[in-house]
C-alpha cells in the first residue's frame, strides 16, 4: 500500500479547455468531466494500484486510509481530508469519483472513514482527538449530504436512486443508464447507503457535541435524518412497493413503473445485506451529555409510532447501558442473518459472497418488451459486457464490505452481548454470539492468505508458480476481489489497496476479546480502530 501512493496531476479546467469546452458550452454535458471545471489536482494520493488502476477512485481511497492508519495516522488524515478540498469536491457537495468519470456515484463511505482514523488517531494520543480534523470534514460533508439528499431522492420519500454505486451491474439493470422499463429504480443498498452515511454524520456530531455542545442540534438532525430513512425502507403494515420482504425477510430494490405501479426485484444480493451496516452503538455518558437530544428520541418516538415500529431506537439500554440505533429489530436481524450466515447463499468458505449462491440453480430473469434481462450467479470473472466486461459483483468475494460487516457485528455484540446467539453456519445447529460470527468470518477473509491443508493458498488458486515455486510461494498478491467459491484472486493483482483492511481484522485478533466489550465503555472499545 505504501508503494501505490503516486503523484496525480490532472488540471481539468486546462484539459476541457483544449478541446474548446467552456463552462457555458452546449456539449459541456457530452465530455467526459464537463461539470467538473474546478478540480485541480497536483498531490500524492493512495491509488488503488498504479500498475492497472492509477488514478484515485474516492470510496477505494477511503478503505485505503483504515489500513494506513495503522502505520501513518497523519497520511490517513491528509487523505481524507484532501477529497474534501475546495479543488475537489464539487461546488454542489459532490466527491468526486475517479478519473474516467468524476459524477459517477460513489458509495457514501467517507464520514465513515473519517470517523474511525480519528478515532485511532485519538487512542495514539492519550485520549486527545484532532477535533479540528473532524469539525472541518464535517463541513464539508454537510454538503455532501445534502448533495445526495437534494439529487438522489427523486419523489422527496427518503428512498434513494444512487445509481452505480460502485457496484457495477449488481442490479438487474444497468443502473447508469436510463430504465429499458422507464420510471425508476428505488434502490436498496443507495438508501441503506444514505441511513449509513446519516448514522457516521450522527457518531462525528456527539463527538464535537462532547467538545462544544452547539453540535447537539446536528446530533438531533442525523438522528432524525435516519430514522426517517430507515423508517422508509420499511413501513408499518404489509406494503407492495417498500424494500422490505416480509415474506422473504430480505430487502430488495424496487422497481416503480411510470403508471405508479411497483414491483420488488427478488434478486439476493449486497444490496439486501448493507443494511447491517448501518449500525450506530451510543455510550451511556454520551446521552447523559445530551439531554436535549435523549428527550427528543423519547418524544420522536411517541410522535412518529408509524415511523419507528418496525426500526431500533435508542431509547432501551442494552449491554453496559449501551444504546442502539438500527435498521433492524431483533427479529428482522435474525432473520436476515440467517440468509447471510447459509453456506449455501452469501457464507463462502472465504467471507460473504456479494451475490446469493441460490442464484446458480435459480437465475432471476425479468423480460420486459420482448428483452430478458438475468441476473446468475458468477462467482468469478462476469460474463456480461456491461461496464466493458467488468461487472463482476454477481457472486465473487470484495474485501471492503466484508468489513463493514465485521464491524457491524461487532457493534450489534456491544449492545447484545452473550445472550443473543445465532446458528453459524445456518443449518449448521452451532450457535454463536455475534461476536464470534465476527470473528467467524474474519477467519474465513483470512483464510484467503493462508496455507491450507495442501500447503496452498486460496488466493493464489491454479497458479502452480505462486503456489510452489519457492521464489514466489510467500510473495502474497492482494487482488481486488477473490472467486466465491475456492477464495482464487481475481482482477487487479496489486490492489492492495481496499484488500488490505484484512491488516485490521488480523490486529483485531490480538486486541479484542468479548471481556473488551463486556468490561470497557465503548469509546475505548471503538478506539483500538476495529470498529
């Protein structure tokens, strides 16, 4: 990782300029980066690798700074913080994406990021946080925030259309492009996005409230930012034409036709997964501190019962007198956990796979004016030509949400605790805390690197030369994804990059322990940078 850090100059403004686009040009909409007059980069930046792939791409270079942090919290924060420059992020509250195409959606992960490097950066120093990091990259992330809020969120409902996301053609469709259907496209995993994103902008709010108590008022907004969101995705009653399956236990993307009809996409994928990420876990002493905001749960709650039912909020204390807020109740986690944890959908020997298993024997198939359009579960390489070929979020192992399922788990386990067990494997009649169903699949992601019974390793699958020449045998290659079935690298072979979060789960191994969480206040948990 330190290796793939490399200069990046790219003067858009200069670039558009040469092929005669102004900023008042009619073709301004059909060239690449036309919007995007003002970024001007001229920096060393974390590349997700520089051999195949050597420009930033923004949700990479946000996992990126997990791992680095380890090694340079103040590289991590220089990162972070550069992304959110005036010469970077768009005048309207956008990050940019990457060189091919800065407006393309990126998922919202980089509240996230920049609350976890403070927090490790905090737990380096004696307690002492860089609140001046986090209160600018709270700035500027309002105005992201209210970039997604104000483009993302066509009909003003708190579900959002985020498009590509990153994920490539996970969906049915191809999300950059318009539906062969019209109308549009609800989708499940850029709504549970935006209830992720609005739970970090929450977690960075009562940190600078604990410092200056006029950021109460933003814990209140991002409280209620997403639990109208997470109220969304999920309404009280039976609905037609909301994310949540009640039959199935599983969210989906919908599909809202231009007469106001709706249809859930059964496909089982990451997208009905994400949602356990957004997870936020509140120390007793931080509502203690807050008493304007605990009296508003209290009266949020009373107010909006249609709203809250079917969501966690924080007003019942859990293990330590933690408090929680969440997408799920107990019941719908259990439920979803139970697709998740089944080796026979999403539980690979080598993590969660992002396409359901159930997928290779019944593939979803939608026609529409005499087209078919299906989704098979490919645990390798894509079979499709969307994207150039490369789409490949239909069965294959990626490294980055794989973390933040970790990470979820671990923090459902501080509110939980023991007493809350679940069958690992499904079907299995082994039960386990949550977390040691984190720990569970931070063996498995592990696995990938490690020796097996053969004395191979997965992630190096038929290559005989990595395999059994000596020479080579223990240089390990971090690829940018691995086959969902025998844990084979696939793509890029030197994107270390987001695949080097692994470094957090094995540290994670030498520092928590379920007595961690049982015995310390969570902000001390948190701070060892494992959640």
């Amino acid at each position: 990782m330190l290796w793939s850090k490399q200069y990046f100059y790219y003067d858009v403004n200069q670039w558009l300029n040469e092929r005669n686009v102004t900023p008042w040009s009619d073709e301004r909409d059909n060239v690449r980066n036309g919007e995007w007059f003002h970024l001007y980069s001229k920096h060393i930046i974390s590349m997700p690798d520089k051999w195949e792939y050597p420009w930033f791409a923004a949700w990479d270079l946000a996992f990126h700074m997990l791992p680095l942090a380890m090694v340079d919290t103040d590289f991590a924060k220089s990162q972070l913080s550069l992304m959110l420059r005036t010469t970077y992020l768009h005048p309207n509250g956008q990050i940019p994406a990457y060189e091919w195409n800065f407006s393309d959606v990126n998922p919202p992960v980089h509240a996230y990021a920049i609350m976890q490097v403070y927090l490790m950066d905090k737990a380096r120093n004696q307690g002492q946080g860089d609140i001046d990091l986090l209160e600018h990259a709270f700035s500027k992330l309002l105005l992201n925030f209210t970039w997604w809020v104000n483009r993302k969120d066509r009909r003003g409902k708190n579900v959002f259309e985020g498009g590509f996301l990153g994920l490539d053609n996970i969906s049915v469709f191809d999300r950059s492009s318009p539906l062969p259907t019209g109308g549009c496209l609800e989708q499940a995993d850029g709504t549970a996005w935006m209830v992720f994103f609005s739970q970090q902008m929450l977690r960075i709010a009562i940190e600078l409230a604990m410092d200056n108590p006029q950021y109460e008022e933003y814990v209140t907004k991002f409280f209620e930012h997403t639990a109208w969101i997470a109220g969304a995705m999920d309404r009280v009653g039976i609905q037609q034409d909301e994310m949540w399956d009640e039959e199935d236990g599983f969210f989906y993307d919908v599909l809202r036709l231009p007469d106001g009809t709706a249809m859930r996409l059964k496909v089982r994928s990451l997208v009905g997964l994400l949602p356990l990420a957004a997870v936020a876990i509140f120390d007793a002493d931080d509502f203690a501190n807050l008493p304007n905001f605990r009296n508003y749960v209290d009266q949020f709650k009373l107010r909006h019962p249609h709203l809250t039912d079917n969501i966690h909020l924080p007003t019942q204390p859990g293990l330590a007198g933690r408090y929680m807020l969440s997408v799920f109740n107990e019941q719908k986690l259990r439920r979803v956990l139970a697709r998740m944890l089944d080796e026979t959908e999403f539980f690979s020997p080598y993590g969660i796979r992002s396409l359901s298993r159930y997928h290779r024997d019944h593939p979803f198939v939608f026609s529409h004016a005499g087209q078919e359009f299906r989704v098979d579960y490919l645990p390798a390489e894509s079979n499709t030509g969307m994207f150039g070929g490369n789409s490949n979020w239909r069965g294959p192992v990626w490294m980055p949400v794989n973390i933040l399922f970790i990470s979820a788990l671990r923090r459902l386990y501080a509110y939980y605790g023991d007493d809350f067990k679940v069958e690992c494997p499904t079907g299995s009649g082994q039960y386990m805390t949550l977390f040691e169903v984190a720990q569970e699949l931070g063996n498995r992601l592990t696995r990938l690197f490690l020796k097996n019974s053969k004395g191979e390793r997965p992630v190096f699958g038929a290559a005989q030369k990595f395999q059994t020449d000596p020479h080579w045998q223990d240089l390990i290659l971090f690829y940018e994804y691995f086959h969902g079935d025998i844990g084979a690298g696939i793509g890029a072979s030197h994107q270390t990059g987001w695949t080097g979060c692994i470094a957090q789960v094995i540290q994670a191994y030498g520092t928590l322990v379920p007595e961690v969480v049982e015995k310390l206040m969570y902000p001390t948990f948190v701070q060892t940078g494992s959640l």
